[in-house]
C-alpha cells in the first residue's frame, strides 16, 4: 500500500487572493475569501450608480436609493466603514436636492434618512454578527466532535491484535481500514495454547458511531470469552445473549470463529451470517467457501448453530473478510464481488499471509479507486506445517 505525504505550504508564502491595502476596509471573512477588491468595486459601483441618477432626477428625491450602496456596505465593509458610509450618501444627496427647498424641511428629510439608513445597516450588522457567531459556534462544536470521535477510535485500537501469534506452522497477518473514523468492523486471533489458535472477524450491521459502539461491545465480549472454557457452539450462543440483551432489532452482528489447530492440521468453525470465507487448497488449486450456518449474533434470545470443520495440509490459504471488500464500487456501480477476491487469493496463493492480505487490499482499491464505501478488514491465514518458506511480493 502507498502512502501519500503531503507536503505543508511554507508560511512566509503570500497569499495572492488578498490585497493588504484593502484589509482595513473589509470585514475579516470578506477579506480572507476570495479576491479583496471585487466586493469594494461593488460597494463603489452602486454607489456611483444612485448618485448618478440622483443627479439627473430632480423632479423627485431618489435618496431611498442610496439604501443599495449602503446594503452592500453593511454586508462588505468593516462597521464604523458602513456607518461612515450613511453621512457620505446624505452629503451626495443633500447637494443634488432643489436648491429651492426650504432648509426645515431638508434638514428633517435627512435627518429621517439617516435615521432609516442607520436602522437598515444596524439591521443587516446584526445579522451578519449572529451568523458569524452561530457559524463559530458550529465550528467549534465540529471540532469537539471530530476529538470525542478520534478519541473513540483509539479506543477501538485497542480491541485489536497487536504483533502476530507465534503458533508454529501457521503464518496469520490482519488489517482493518474504516471507512469513517470509527469502524463497525473488528477481528482478533487469540491464542489457545502452543499449537492452536482462535480466529475471530465480525461486522456490525450499519455504520457510524452506533455500529461502533455494538462493535466495542462485541470485542469486550470475545475478550471475556477468551477466559471460558473453548466450545464454539456454547461461545456463539452466550455471545448472541449478550449482544442481543444490548441492542435493538435494527443491530445484529454477523460474525464467524474458526480454530485451528496446527498439530492436528484441522479447522473448525463457525459462521453466524457473515460472508463465507475463502479456504484454498493447494492440492487441487481450487478455492471454496466456507458459507454461514446460523443467522447473525443478536437477532434473536436463541442461536441454533452448526460446527463445521475441514482439514487443513501444508499451503491451504485461509481468508477471512468482511463485506467492505467484496462490495466495494467502480465508477460503473459494478462491486468487487466474490470471483474477483477469489481469483486474487488464486493468483497470489503462493506469497506470503502478509503480502497476500496486501495484494487483495489493493487489487480493491484499484478497482475502486481507493474509495471504499464501507469499512474494509481482512484476515489471512497461511498453512507452513512442514515449515517451507513463502515467497515475497
């Protein structure tokens, strides 16, 4: 997988969307965004505009359109700016008026011109100051947000493995990508003693923070299961209590639990809903699925499971996914699906369980442009009983 640095623009760079001159007229937002000068040509334009036609009008007082310049003033321009700007258009007016006007009645007529220019720009300042602080205080609670959810996906680490197993003759290798910075999806390999291991991979039905939390969950329940007695069946079904005792008919969670043991060279399981792993076998080249055998964990207060199992021998590939992987979209709509997923593990079967998990990563994100939709985990598991080495990528 590639890993793209982005490289931090230098800060002594000038920024050439703002004139510095033109700083100290404008608000702040309006200065920072977009070209400085074009609102000031706006504010002047319509400003020479009204004065013209208040200069060739005499027959009636034009002076109600001066509320054009100074709207545009109210919403461009710093305050004391705009407020400045009501004396100016009074002053145009007030030498454009009939000289024959008597000099009470001018002087009340623009006294209660600018008394309603000041009320109009008091009005859109008001305005404009409430929609700055409602946007800050959006921003704000956007970044708090942002924060508790990062902090819970730390959280979610840690219900992952770290470090790879040491069970002589098996080489493991996992991954989890969310889609959003909280995951529904979660795997675990759990150690039973030298020469067995428990695998464990599961998907919460949904996305976002609730598919999150039934996910926690999920993981501190298997974690608990790790001090029980090793009966899949029994497991699975105080699992499904208690998944079911803490979420709705709207939750569940498909999940499959494979054993493996080593020195028997046998693989039990089993899949509660969830998407049928991939099981190569070296023998015949062939790939097939290990499909579910109960309903999801949660639906229901009971599970009625079956055990299955399979024999395993030197090269066999396990793969373990969930559906971030199969369903992931092109741009034509079209998925991933299962003949693709299964004719990468065919092509890659003979490379190591860490760079076969990297080659199907890839193989999806290139078909999908590395933009999965959903949350992406795979878990592979390769047989090395006779302790034969497995090629690179």
């Amino acid at each position: 997988m590639t890993t793209s640095v982005i490289q931090p623009i230098p800060a002594n760079l000038p920024d050439k969307r703002k004139t510095p001159g033109l700083s100290p007229v404008l608000r702040k937002d309006v200065a920072s965004n977009g070209p400085a000068w074009l609102p000031l040509v706006l504010v002047l334009s319509s400003f020479a505009a009204v004065a013209y036609a208040d200069h060739l009008v005499v027959a009636i007082s034009l002076v109600y359109l001066y509320l054009l310049p100074l709207a545009l003033g109210a919403i461009f321009l710093r305050k004391e700016i705009s407020y400045g700007l009501i004396a100016i258009c009074i002053l145009f007016h007030d030498y454009y008026s009939p000289r024959g006007l008597h000099p009470g009645l001018r002087i009340f007529h623009n006294l209660s011109a600018a008394f309603c220019f000041a009320f109009i720009v008091y009005i859109i300042q008001r305005y404009i100051e409430q929609r700055e602080a409602l946007s800050k205080t959006v921003q704000r609670q956007r970044d708090e947000l942002l924060h508790d959810v990062e902090l819970a996906a730390q959280v979610q680490r840690l219900f992952l493995p770290v470090g790879k197993p040491a069970i002589a003759g098996l080489e493991i290798a996992g991954m989890m990508r969310p889609a959003r910075g909280v995951s529904g999806d979660y795997y675990d390999y759990i150690p039973i003693n030298a020469h067995t291991i428990q695998l464990v991979i599961a998907d919460v039905a949904g996305k976002g923070v609730p598919a999150a939390l039934l996910m926690s969950a999920t993981a501190a329940a298997m974690q608990l299961e790790a001090n029980q007695d090793r009966n899949l069946l029994e497991m699975v079904g105080r699992l499904n209590t208690g998944i079911h005792s803490v979420s709705d008919s709207d939750r569940y969670v498909t999940l499959l639990v494979a054993e493996i043991d080593a020195q028997k060279r046998t693989l039990r399981y089993v899949n509660c809903g969830h998407n049928p792993a991939l099981l190569f076998r070296t023998k015949t080249g062939t790939v097939s699925l290990m499909n579910s055998s109960c309903p999801p964990i949660g639906l229901s207060p009971e599970e009625i499971c079956e055990l299955a199992s399979e024999d395993l021998m030197t090269g066999d590939v396990l793969v373990l996914y969930t559906d971030g992987v199969t369903e992931a979209e092109n741009r034509l709509g079209e998925e991933f699906g299962m003949k693709r997923l299964s004719a990468t593990v065919l092509r890659s079967s003979s490379l190591s369980a860490e760079d076969l998990m990297i080659s199907i990563y890839n193989a999806a994100a290139d078909f999908c442009g590395d933009d999965f939709n959903d949350d992406v985990t795979i878990l592979v598991v390769k047989c090395n009983f006779d302790g034969s080495s497995t090629l690179g990528s």
